[in-house]
C-alpha cells in the first residue's frame, strides 16, 4: 500500500462491477484504498458495493458499503451523511455511475433518452449536491467524474443519449471547477475511450456478431493496438484526487490509448 492519498475519505458511486472481474468504479475503489485512503463503496446492488469493500478490507483498508439509488437525492444523501458520520468527513468525491442506451432519436423511446439524462448526468448533479457541502466544511476536496471519448468523439456505435450526456458531464465538471476553484475544491474528469470491463459484455456486445468480434474490432480502434483496463481509469483518478495534481481543475482527461487524436471513426 502506497500512501498518496494516506488519511484521504473517498466516496465512490458505482463501486460495484457489473458482472465478474474489474469495472472502473471497483477498480477505482480498490485503488484509493491502496493509496491509503478510507471508502465508501456506494451502489445500486448492494451486494456489489459489499464485494469491493470486503477486497478492500482484506487488503488492510478501511471500506464501508451501501446501497443507493443515484436517480433518487434522498438515497443518495443517505450514504453521504452516513459516510460523513463514520469517517469524520469526505475528501473525494468519485462518480462513476452511467448506462448505455444504443439508438438515435428515433429508435430510442422517450424512457431510454429520460433514464440516460438521470443516470449518466443526473448523478453527477444529485452526487455534487451531496458532497460539496461536507467539503466545504473540511476546506475543499477533488472530484473525480467518469465521462467517455463518446463526449468528443463519433466512436461509431448508434448510441444518441450517451453522446448527450457524456458531453454535458463534461461542461457540468467545468461549471464545478470554477464555481468552487476559489473554496478549496477541484473537479476534473477522465474520458475513458474502449476499455474491456464487464459492462461491454452486457450493454456493447449486441452490436457485434460474437464476443470476439467485439474484442478484435474494439481493440482494431485504439492506435495502441488494444483497449484498456479498468486500472488505467483507476491510476488517472489517483492522480487527479491527489495532492499530485493540485493545480489540475476544469481538466477533461482522455484515457483513450490514443483514439483521441485520430478522427474518431472505427478502425
């Protein structure tokens, strides 16, 4: 265990992973606490927030895990109180929450496009609204907000609603970082670009012929001749919530291999 973020309180939204192995969020999770830091592993499935503290927990950290629903501001301010309580206060602020809908306007129903607005874009305002007061009362903090190259970059799949709000979580960390750069409290954001997780299996993997199609064409995309992991998300967020980057704010950071700087079709 390093100690970069030593006597740092992390609190992670979509701590959990979708399915086995490593999302970004566990990943996340995991890693602050390896960096010294005491977590709050908070997701909609309980179980999976449980899974992530206790890996935690077993490693020598110190995790808490709750259930919370980011589309609710009551849940949500639950678990930041009862975070609060238990740890004293709340240094980091991680969001991580987001879904993916494929279709444009015409094919999405309207409940798709209004569950992306209050999932990919909704928790970041609901998770904001909650944790910046208990910033304030400790003198600042960093928040570290899960975007997507999709806020930037046609990435070739139909997927309409994610590009939306991917972009809008983008300007929301701007909007965060300058209204609070004067009272101690950083905002930044990863753009992560194709990274093998989990969650590809269950919400990408219907656009391709078979999982392995998706792998090969996924990993055909990026200029480093394969995706990422969930820790290349997890070590950008430890720098950004770090002392590291305490002249870092307003920063929309592309974890892409880089995809970023090509033209942003498919390969």
């Amino acid at each position: 265990m390093a100690d970069r973020l030593k006597g740092k309180i992390a609190i992670v939204f979509g701590a959990g992973s979708s399915g086995p192995g490593w999302g970004n969020g566990k990943a996340a999770a995991v890693a602050y606490a390896r960096e010294g830091a005491s977590v709050a592993c908070i997701d909609l499935n309980l179980a999976a927030a449980e899974e992530t503290a206790a890996i935690i927990t077993r490693e020598g950290g110190k995790a808490l895990a709750f259930a919370a629903n980011v589309t609710d501001l009551a849940s949500v301010e639950a678990c930041v109180a009862a975070t609060a309580r238990h740890f004293g206060r709340i240094d980091i602020l991680h969001n991580n929450v987001g879904v993916t809908h494929m279709g444009g306007p015409v094919e999405l129903s309207e409940e798709q496009f209004n569950a992306s607005l209050q999932l990919n874009l909704g928790s970041v305002y609901r998770c904001a609204k909650a944790v910046i007061p208990e910033m304030l009362k400790g003198g600042g903090g960093a928040i570290v907000n899960i975007s997507s190259l999709a806020a930037i970059r046609w990435t070739g799949y139909p997927y309409f609603a994610y590009y939306a709000t991917k972009a809008a979580v983008n300007q929301a960390t701007v909007a965060l970082a300058m209204q609070y750069a004067k009272r101690g409290i950083r905002a930044n954001c990863i753009m992560p670009g194709l990274i093998d997780t989990p969650l590809i299996y269950k919400q990408i993997s219907s656009q391709y012929a078979s999982v392995e199609e998706m792998v090969a064409a996924r990993d055909a995309q990026v200029p480093m001749g394969k995706m990422g992991t969930a820790w290349d998300i997890a070590n950008a967020a430890i720098f950004l919530a770090s002392d590291e980057a305490k002249f870092i704010t307003g920063v929309c950071l592309p974890v892409d291999g880089g995809q970023s700087c090509t033209a942003g079709l498919p390969g």
